[in-house]
C-alpha cells in the first residue's frame, strides 16, 4: 500500500518536487465548435427556421439539433422566423 500512495505523490508532485499543473483542456485534435451559429451551417440555420414555419415547436428542434430552447429562439429570431406573419 505504501509503494500505491508514494507512486501517487510522485504523480502529484512530479519529478522535479514542484506540484504539477493538469490541463483540463485536451491539447489534441482540433476543437470543436460550440456555438450553434458556428457548428449548423446556412443550409441547417435555414431548415430550422423552415420546420419551425412549418409547426414544429422549439422544444422539437432544440432536440434534434442539439441545442437549447433559448438558442433556438435566438436562432429563429436572427433568421426572421415567425409562424404568422404580421399584419401588413
């Protein structure tokens, strides 16, 4: 057991006595897009706001583009979404 807990210290204090620093962040591949504007393309942005026309509620969409309500409204919203148009 003690050989486990020395092991684990030197993990934790490294080689060199100082403590080491563990980067949550993985450093490889490349990194994937997170915003919703970023990761749908125009084609998707434009299919949302169709299915949205077209009765789908947000709750539906936000599930099938994996996103939240409040980002499908906000999407919706910069496409000039809306069920019925206003009145002229």
């Amino acid at each position: 057991m003690s050989e486990l807990v020395s092991a684990v210290e030197r993990l934790r204090v490294g080689d060199a006595g100082e403590p080491v620093r563990v980067s949550v962040r993985s450093a490889e591949g490349p990194r994937v897009q997170q915003r919703a504007m970023d990761r749908l393309g125009e084609a998707d942005l434009c299919r949302l706001a169709s299915e949205f026309r077209a009765d789908a509620t947000k709750r539906e969409l936000a599930e099938r583009y994996a996103m939240s309500e409040s980002t499908v409204k906000r999407v919706l919203r910069k496409q000039g979404a809306r069920r019925n148009a206003p009145a002229a």
